[in-house]
C-alpha cells in the first residue's frame, strides 16, 4: 500500500477545521480536490474516516485513531519545509547598508551574525543611496540616518536608536568646561566636516544656518576617521553623534559639548522593503540587526 504524505496532511487539516470547505480554503484546494483526497484515503484504510453532520464533520474511531500520525506528517513536513527556507536564506550572504555615521556597528553586527551561522556583508554609503539600494534590491536592508521626509515608496522603517547631535571639542577646549553652549560660541572655531552630503552633515549645515554661524575657516575632510582625529589632534571642532568618536571619548582626547538648539537628535532606523514578509533574506537581517540593538541595551545596563 502506497500512501501519498498529501493525503494525511490534508485530513489533519479537515479535522482540524472541523468543515471541509474552511480546511480547503486554508489549504487552497478546490473543495472537490480536498473530498477527492479524503475518499482516496478512506479507500486505502478500508473504512469510513468521519461522517458528514450539519455543522461540518465528526471523525470516527478510524479517523481519531489515524489523526495522531496525520499530524505528526503534517508537522513534520512543516518543518522540513522551514528548514529548506532557512538554509535558502542562508545560501548567499545577507546584505546589509550602513550608513557613514553607523559605521562603527558593522564590527559587532557581522560577528553576532556569524555565531548564529549566518554570513553578512556590510556596505557603507550615504543615507539617500542605502534606501535606494534596498528598493532596487541590491540591499536586503540598511541602517540609516531617518531622512527628514517620508520614506521612498517600497520601504519600511523601524527604530534602531536615536542620540542627540554634539558639538565636539578638543579635550581641554574652553567650550568644554560649559557642559552646554548655543553654537554662536564657536562661530570664530576651525569647522571640520565629514562626507559633505551625508545625513549628519546635512543636519549640522542645517543648525549651524539656525544660528545664523558661517565659520570663517572649514576644511572638508571626507571621512568621519579623519574628523576624529583632527579633532583629537586639536585642529577644530565638528557636529556628530557622539557615538562615532566614542573611543576619543573614552582615551580623553575629545570632548562632547551638548548644543543648545531645537531638533538635534538623530534618529536611526532599520530600513527593508515593505513585503519585507515575503523576502527571507531581508526579514532575517531585519531580525538580527534588532536582536543587535537588544544586546547592546543589556551590555550598557549592566554596565551602568
């Protein structure tokens, strides 16, 4: 006797449902291939499975003894079809953007990744380019500076963290000793930018224009290394989350000066596509950058 997994599976579902119409609607099947599929397996266990009432079906002693290995087929199928999901979103590496100004999780974020058995790679980029990568599919994801606007249509957000905008100082800086200053102090500073374009530059172009401060002398130095270190070496001052100069923080060399204005936190968020559901690759890296989010929360608290 040959029996056919399909079979079984469907009659778990038909008592699980109690009614043959809802069972093929779950399992979308024609309601006459789902009676096709019972008879075929009444015909090979010899006798009746359940009986037709008012309200739908009732199994018989047959059916009620055969309904614990339908179950079990149906639950192991089940997860056998998981796991072939899994491993296909395993099968290439996860891609993920990340913007300048989040750099400094990729470290974290690709070996907490790895020692769940899953291979990511990073891309850093401006903001505006990461989402446009994710809609266009060459990204599963990106972590980014939240845009001022709505988000491109095919995208979705969630919230990573957010952190308030500083103005960064060399250590022993007289602006140091404030704790606080409007940005008029350092209208007469050396101004240091990062990667002109960026979300973070945009926003201290953005506050620096609401106090009305043109520094006199700017350099652009391309790349947020190079700001730390110019500031740390003395050379000027600059706009950035703290976050990203944490390790000049921590060793002394630079100082975080909060700013008195409107509108200087930066929120960031975890942006993937919007049928993020039905995509494994951009679902799972959705999930493993938010379980980041979660272990960090618990390293600062137990560190506090």
């Amino acid at each position: 006797m040959r029996l056919n997994p399909d079979y079984l599976v469907t009659f778990s579902v038909v008592a699980e449902y109690g009614n043959i119409s809802r069972a093929a609607e779950a399992l979308r099947l024609s309601q006459p291939a789902v009676s096709g599929q019972l008879r075929a397996l009444q015909d090979l266990v010899g006798e009746r499975l359940y009986t037709r009432t008012a309200y739908g079906i009732t199994l018989t002693d047959a059916g009620q003894d055969l309904l614990g290995y339908a179950r079990v087929m149906a639950t192991t199928l089940s997860g056998a079809a998981e796991y072939l999901r899994t491993r296909q979103a395993r099968s290439r590496p996860l891609r993920l953007g990340l913007s300048w100004t989040l750099s400094g999780y990729a470290v974290s974020l690709v070996a907490d990744a790895h020692q769940t058995g899953h291979d990511v790679r990073v891309t850093s980029g401006h903001s505006l380019i990461l989402m446009e990568s994710v809609v266009a599919g060459a990204l599963d994801a990106a972590l980014i500076v939240q845009p001022a606007g709505p988000l491109p249509a095919g995208l979705a957000g969630h919230r990573f963290s957010a952190e308030d905008l500083c103005l960064l100082v060399p250590a022993g800086h007289p602006l140091e000793a404030r704790g606080s200053t409007p940005l008029l102090a350092a209208a007469q500073e050396v101004f240091l930018w990062p990667m002109v374009g960026s979300a973070v530059a945009r926003h201290a172009e953005r506050l620096l224009n609401e106090a009305t401060v043109l520094p006199e002398v700017q350099f652009e130095l391309g790349s947020i290394t190079a700001v730390r270190e110019a500031v740390g070496r003395g050379l000027g001052v600059t706009i950035l989350p703290p976050s990203v100069a944490r390790p000049e923080i921590v060793a002394g060399q630079v100082s975080p000066v909060l700013i008195e204005a409107l509108n200087v936190t930066l929120t960031y968020v975890v942006v993937v596509p919007s049928d993020v559901v039905v995509r494994p690759e951009a679902r799972r890296l959705l999930d493993l950058v938010l379980h980041a989010r979660r272990s960090a929360q618990r390293e600062r608290a137990a560190g506090r």
